[in-house]
C-alpha cells in the first residue's frame, strides 16, 4: 500500500542501513513515523507494546527479530534465548509462534558460521509469502462483494462493517480483512465502510480509518456499540473481520468485540466472514474455550489517547482514580456464527471439514475435540 506517492510495508529489511524498520503504529493517525528495530529488547518491546500489531505482523516481526541476533551471535545457546524471550511477548496470535519455530527448525540443523545469512533469508520469505497469502485473500474475498454488489441497484455501494484493524498495518502488506475491500475499490466497485472505534486501544479509528482516508475509499467511524442498530436498519450488507488465532473446528479469536458483532449479525441474517491466513490456523486446538485470552494493562481502559485542538498528542484519563478496570483483549467467536472462513485457498465453511478441504495435508494434527 502507498502512504502519500511512496509503497510501504509495514516492516521491511533497509539495505542501505542494514536494519530492520518498521512503521511505529503508536503514533498514527497524528503522526507517520518509521523506526529502526536493532536488538533483542527492541523487537520484545515493538511486538509486547504495540508498536507493530496484528497476527500476520507480529509473525513476521518475530522472524526479523530472530534473523538479527543470529547475525550478533548465532550460537545454540543464543538461539534458545532469542526464540524464548520473543514467543513470551504475547500469547494470543498464533503467529508469533508459528513464525518463532519455523526459524527454530531451520536454523537449529544448520552450523553457526551460516545461521546469520539462512535466517535473513527465511524471514523476508516469511513476509514475501504474507503478502502473496494476503493478496489471495483479497481476490477470494472480492468474489463475495462482487456477488453482493450484483444484487444491489446500480451504483449503490456494498457496506461492509470492519472490527479492529485487520488492515495492511496488521500484516506486511494489502491486510486480511481490508485486501477484499482494496481489490473491490480497484475493480470499479462502490464500496463503504463501518469503522468500528475498537475500544479499548481504539485500532479502528487510529488505524483503519487512517488506511481508508489515504486510500481514498468512502467510509464512516462509529462507536463499537452502533454495529448492531446499523444491522438492524439494513445498512450493513456483510462484515469481515481478521483473526489472531482460529482452531482447527473454526472458532475465531480476534480483538474483544468480535463475538457481539458475530450476534447481532447472525440476529439481521448479516453474511459474517473471517479473512483467514493459514498460518493463524492453531491446528492443536479445536475449542475456542482452551485459546489463551491476553490481559492487558489496566490503563488502557482507564485513559484514551488523542490530539488536542493545539495540536498536542497526549493521554487523559476517563475514569475516576480509585476505578480499577478488567481488560481481556480478545473474545472468541464460535463457529456456529460465521458464514465462511475467507483463506488464501479459497472460502471455506467454518469447521473442520471446511478447513480441511482446503488444507488436506494438516489431517493427521487437525484436533476434532
């Protein structure tokens, strides 16, 4: 995607610098800013704190961060340290540690003195295929538009209500819940977007709304709570989400909201779909019940952040002093309540059998209870 006239990745390898940068999502939409990531406790600290965010991202994030520190020192004992340290920054999104032990298996045979020039090479191949898995989810998913847009009167755009932000700030490149609006946009056909806000870091409107703004597509923010009377109205023709980590039955955990948008679609008879990269695949757990829920700092529900009329970023509390505040950052979808899994192998229902269908070889690890 393109920020101003210039293509950016949300994370890429400088040539010239010989470091890795990242675009630091704390500081949109106020500001756009590009950090470099140098050492361990910089990537611990960019995926831990939110400075890159989303399954996809955070994967390949990890794989960055292991590729330098085998060029620092590539020993076993390091390799151990690097893979431990970084799978502890966050448990929900399943990427981090499908990306953490694809290093650790290619790099644990290997001699040391080529660790360095392997795990470089296997981490841009983490995020080149990222951006291939996510752009194939935007032509399978402009499918379903298109098939929305067919039946609708001429012109009329499709509206499509998003939750979080599943965009291409989620992932290396094109997102997994946004790539089917780009391709719709691209292709002729009117879409319009509801941002939900997602509190309680507000992803939706820091992050969404600012991709949609710079891409020049029609859309509207609105409070989390104002998705199921929009459904109600009719005003929502389908909604699409991403997810951090989904069982091999088909239950989805994404960012917390994401089951009451699930309710009160399956309540309208609104098409529900989940844009599914298969590496967040937990392929180990089929109920959404045993996937591990982060709980984030307090003060995330406690204070907001924005820009003040002068122009200031800055943080003010919400809440009185003495409130304490409960902050799950995920919930789990059921199965039962998503009309189908959109993968970079086609839409499947979602379930076992779905997923199986279009992923044959992982039969034998896919759980069933």
């Amino acid at each position: 995607m393109k920020v101003g006239d210039t293509h950016y990745r949300s994370i890429w390898f400088d040539d010239d610098a010989r470091e890795v940068r990242i675009i630091d999502q704390r500081w949109l939409p106020h500001e756009f800013r590009v950090v470099a990531l140098r050492t361990l406790e910089d990537f611990a600290a960019a995926i831990r704190d939110m400075w890159v965010r989303g399954a996809p991202l955070i994967g390949a994030t990890a794989a960055w961060g292991v590729a330098v520190e085998m060029r620092r020192d590539a020993s076993d004992a390091n390799l151990a340290h690097v893979t431990e340290a970084l799978l502890a920054t966050r448990p929900t999104a399943v990427n981090l540690r499908w990306a953490i032990e694809r290093m650790r298996r290619l790099l644990t045979p290997q001699p040391p003195e080529k660790r360095a020039a392997a795990a470089r090479a296997e981490a841009q191949a983490v995020c080149d295929e990222d951006v291939a898995i996510n752009e194939a989810i935007g032509e399978h998913g402009l499918k379903l538009i298109r098939d929305i847009a067919a039946n609708k009167p001429a012109g009329e755009p499709v509206h499509i209500l998003t939750h979080c932000n599943a965009g291409w700030l989620a992932t290396v490149d094109w997102g997994t819940a946004t790539a089917p609006i780009y391709k719709a946009d691209a292709a002729g056909i009117p879409v319009h977007v509801w941002v939900d806000e997602t509190r309680p870091r507000n992803q939706g409107a820091h992050l969404t709304a600012w991709e949609m703004a710079s891409h020049g597509i029609s859309h509207h923010l609105i409070v989390d709570n104002a998705g199921g009377h929009l459904m109600q109205r009719g005003r929502v023709d389908m909604v699409i989400v991403g997810t951090d980590r989904t069982t091999a039955c088909g239950d989805v955990a994404n960012k917390i909201g994401t089951y009451l948008k699930a309710l009160a679609a399956h309540d309208n008879g609104v098409p529900f779909y989940v844009a599914l990269p298969s590496p967040t695949i937990d392929w180990t757990l089929c109920d959404g019940r045993d996937i591990p829920i982060e709980e984030r700092d307090q003060d995330e529900v406690r204070k907001v952040w924005g820009r003040l009329d002068s122009g200031a970023v800055t943080q003010v509390r919400i809440c009185p002093d003495a409130t304490p505040a409960a902050n799950p950052a995920f919930d789990v979808t059921p199965a039962k309540y998503v009309t189908g899994l959109i993968t970079e192998r086609g839409v499947c229902a979602a379930g076992r059998k779905g997923l199986l269908e279009l992923f044959p070889e992982h039969a034998r690890e896919a759980r069933d209870d």
